[in-house]
C-alpha cells in the first residue's frame, strides 16, 4: 500500500509507492531503449481485458457507432500509485514527519483502438471521443469526497517517460492539492482580488495583443501560446477563451474546437521538432469547485527536449535556451 | 543577454538565456551518446585557460604544496546563464509580466587537474580543496550587493546533465531568492517560530534516535540520511551537526569532516547503484545572512534513475519507488 507523505522542511509531498517490490540494487542495471513494443500491447486487447470492477475502471468507454468497436476506454493502471478502497487516513509517523494513506486513483485511459495512432495522426473526431472521456473521469471522481483533485496528463517519447508506445493518457486523482495546483490557485486568487479579472483571461488578451505575440493559434473558443516564463524551449499552453474553471463545463462546440487545436498544435509541434517526446497535462480547478472565478483550466505541453539538472532541482528556477517568443514564431510559421 | 521572468500563474521564475544561438529547429536532432571526452579539455588545460579579469574568475584556486601544480581552479562558463557587469534592473513587459535583467554570475569550479577523478575516487584531502574553494566563492559573491543567493551544483553523468567529463562543480549566483530555497526558508521560520528550534536539527535528532531510521552515515561532525519524504531513489542529504545556515561557517575539522562523509558517501552510492548519475545541490540560507538561527545548510544528492514526468510537471509531487528506510539500509549496509 502507497503513503503519501510531507517534506518538513519544503512544500514537497511525495508518494511513495513500492508495488514493483523494486531494491536499490535493481537500478544497478539502467534501463535504455525505446518503450516496449511487446505484442500483443496490453491496450489493444479485447474485452478479456476488462479490468475487475472494483477498481472503478469502466469498459468501454466510447463506441465507434460505425464499427460498433470501442474508440476509448478507461483501464487500471497495472502499478497504481495510489488506490481508491482505501480509508483516508493521516498519521504522525514522527513527532516533526507527515503521512496519509495512499488513497486515490491510477488510472490509464486508452486514446484510440490504432496502436500505431498520436495526437499528430489521429482525427480531430477521435480526440473528441478523448476529450469527452476525459470529462467522464473528472465527473466520476468528483463523487469521491475523499478525492480532492485529478490530474490527467500523457507521457509521449521514452525522453518523457513513456514505457508502451500505445497512444494513452493517465489519470491520477489525489486526497490533496498539490503544490503546483495550489500556487497557481494562489497566483491566481490573488490576481482577482486586486484586478477583479482572471489572470489567464487577461493573458490571452495580452497575447492578442501584444507587439512581439506568444500566441500561436485560434480558434472561435481556443487560444494556444508560449507562455512568458516559459519553462522549456516550445512549452506551450492551450486555454479556453471563455472563463471556465474545470475541463467538465466544456461545451459540445469547444469540445469540437479542442480536438481541432490538439491536432494542429501537435501537427506543427512535429513540424518544427521532429515528433519531439512530451509531457502533456490538464490543470483544472480542485473537485467541487466549478464555476470559480479565478481560476483558468488549461493544457500545459511541454517537449522534452532539454534536461533539467543541478541548477533547477537545487533552485527551482528554469534556465531556458530558446524565447518563447522565438517558439511561438516558429509554431505559427509551420503551417 | 539573458533575462529573468517570472511566470504570472505559478511561482515559477526562469532565466531565459538565448547565448547559444540555438533555434527551435535545432531540436529536430536529439542529442544521445555520452559526455564529450574531447581531447584537449578544457579544464584540464593550463595558463592559456585563465580566464579573462572582467568575469571575475580566479585562477589558480587552490596550490598543491608538493607539486606546485593547482589543486582546483575557477573558471567562467563559457555560456553564462547570468552575468555579472549588468545593472540591475526591473521592467514590466507587459501590464501582467513581470522581468529583471540577467545579473548574477555563472561559474565553473574545476575539482581536480586529474581528469579521471570522481568524488568517489579522489583523496578525501583533494575534497578539502574543493570545499574551501566553495567557501571561497561564496565569500567573494557575498560581496555584490546584487547577488542574493549562489547555489554551487554539480552534473554529474550524462543522465544528470554533464556535458563534459572533467570533474567539475558549477555556480550561479542569482539576484532573487530562488523558489525552492524560499520554500525552505518559510517552512524552517515557521517551524523555529513554532518550536523555538530548527528543523534540520530537530530531524538530526529524530533521524538519530528513530527505530527504523533512515540514518545512512555520522562522524564527528556531519551526518547523512536519507529524507522521509525522499523524492527519487536513494536521495540523500548530509548536514552539519551542528547548527550553521552558510557553508562558509564551516571550521577546519568540519571540512575535514565533510570532506571523508562525501567521499563514504559516493563509494557507497556506487557500490548499491553503480556508477549512478546525479545531481549535488548545496542548499546555505540567502547571502550576508549567517548566523540565521532558523536555517540550516546542507547538500542534497539525487541519483538520477527515474524520470519525472507528467506527473510530477503537473502536479509538483513526487512518485517514488524506493522507501528512503530501504535506501538507508542499503547504503548503510556497502561498506
């Protein structure tokens, strides 16, 4: 079973989830190569696939009403770092340390039956179905009242972490904010306490605006752009013009609008950098709080493509070789 | 010139540092393969290397009294992330961005003329010139009423960010106090406020005393463990016993002392982990503040065997596969 657990001296959590039985001494060997090309691909299995009901994975997600075949579905994640089933418990494991019961979700949600499918190659219909699903999961968990945020994000390439090549995203849903969400809610609170705006709605105006733009494609309701502090060379962000806290309070039409600006981002992406690995991730309000005014869900895309060392894990501070400004010129060239 | 921004949605800053001319077009070819063994080295070179006055580098560091030879020098990098020379300044350069200019400085710290030379390998007396050069350094920094705050890191293997093989530590002196580091420096007052004690003190103690500890190493002076909420495998911290928040409080036995626990350490590291890449971070409260009584220095080592990915972008928690009582035990247990 998984502990989430508290750094005394940072705002670090971690959770530490020792499933694989892994020793120190199994990293003696390091892992190389390219992700698993193992056939058959555990996610393009049929229905003897279906994951035990008691992990609340659901099969299949959306049906091809051509083909009658699945076009999505939600798996367990075969090591879930954290576990639904599980009491919500805090203990003191020492007077100054702090750890809760690994409780929460891990799971896998399958993009598309096509092995062989990316974000870059799909049909934008197909990545409606991933968004929908994607709203189904947030709606599914938000009942958990011990479940207090979902991230859902994707790892793409072996330089992004990804171990099976087969077009997936995760979800991992948490008894607690994590510290990133609860900056941005921070940064974001405080910015609407003395403007009275949402600091992501008064950002994509500066970007419409601006002299030298970070933006880099719109559409009726999405915005894509590099944003100013840009972590990484071609970080970039895609928002929903209008005010909305979490990915759920999608409309059908900003549904169709999504998919089309995942397929062109990830189209030119290719383009400019050559099927680059990614981290892709969905930062919405924490569960039961749609209708905020301050906060701004989001898409955050970040090619791996540089490697944070020593400087940023000892600071925090990102040094960043390419401007965004520069990024985003090439993104809006690549057509 | 380089530039620091801060991200107006989180309290991530960086610096963006464009020196290498790079486009985003040049990601198309990832860069693989090991560290440059080029021949000559460039820190294994001799007088023609001294670097040039106006970056403020000092050669040699320190002298072998026997040989005549350096022991260890400090050189300019030869793509500086920040730059000393450069007023400071602030520009908005939007209504919501926020930027200052890139003053600071970026230095490499060569740690032996023996190109083959590890942590691990060196004679303890060569660590010594090593930590004295850092305090060195950072007295020097101390001096420059723009700089806050030097972190002194090291990149070690190709998985860590090592661009060259030749022993070597960096420093860059920035003039904000770095996210990480202030997180540290909240946590540790509002601890002392709480407890009228500091916290890396107190967790000495608690790792000293525990049942299941996860104490790896102590001598007279120092001691190293693995922290309760370790965020890699085998992540491991070594502090002074006794309370200091700059490195360059340290006394003679101290470096004596630090010098044999850094060298136990990485000979140990490779026995359970072979050869691991990693990341070594010196973590001193902000400059011309010693004597903080709520702050305390340290070195934080992580091995670089797992990879963050979207989980940890997104999110700012940590999944760990290794306890830090299992590290502990067996880094405690390679003698």
């Amino acid at each position: 079973m998984s502990e989430i657990r508290k750094d005394p001296t940072s705002h670090t959590w971690i959770v530490l989830s020792t499933e694989r039985g892994k020793r120190p001494s199994d990293f003696r060997e390091r892992e190389v190569g390219p992700p698993s090309a193992l056939r058959p691909c555990p996610f393009c299995g049929g229905e003897e696939m279906a994951p035990p009901e008691d992990v609340h994975a659901i099969w299949p997600g959306e049906i091809d009403k051509r083909t009658k075949g699945w076009k999505t579905r939600v798996l367990p994640n075969k090591y879930p770092a954290l576990r639904p089933g599980i009491e919500l418990s805090q203990a003191e494991a020492d007077t100054i340390y702090h750890l809760l019961s690994g409780v929460g979700a891990h799971e896998v949600i399958v993009e598309s039956p096509n092995h062989e499918d990316t974000l870059a190659t799909m049909p934008p219909s197909q990545i409606e179905a991933v968004i929908r699903t994607y709203c189904q999961r947030y709606k599914f968990w938000r009942r958990d009242p011990r479940v207090t945020f979902v991230l859902i994000f994707k790892n793409y390439g072996v330089a992004a972490g990804a171990s099976l090549e087969h077009p997936h995203s995760q979800l991992v849903a948490t008894p607690i904010i994590p510290p990133r969400i609860f900056e941005e809610l921070e940064e974001a609170k405080d910015y609407y306490l003395r403007n009275k705006e949402c600091i992501y709605c008064r950002m994509i105006k500066a970007e419409a605006e601006a002299k030298v733009s970070r933006k880099v494609l719109e559409n009726d309701t999405m915005f894509a752009l590099c944003p100013f502090a840009s972590r990484f060379p071609c970080e970039l962000y895609i928002l929903p013009k209008k005010h909305a806290a979490a990915l759920e309070e999608i409309t059908q039409k900003e549904v169709s609008d999504l998919a089309k600006m995942i397929s062109k981002v990830f189209r030119r992406m290719n383009k400019v950098l050559n099927d680059p690995p990614y981290n892709f991730m969905i930062h919405v309000a924490p569960l039961r709080t749609p209708g905020l005014l301050f906060y701004h869900w989001h898409i955050e895309i970040i090619p791996r493509l540089t490697m944070p060392a020593g400087f940023e894990w000892g600071t925090g501070i990102y040094i960043n070789i390419i401007s965004p400004e520069d990024a985003a010129k090439a993104l809006r060239q690549a057509k």
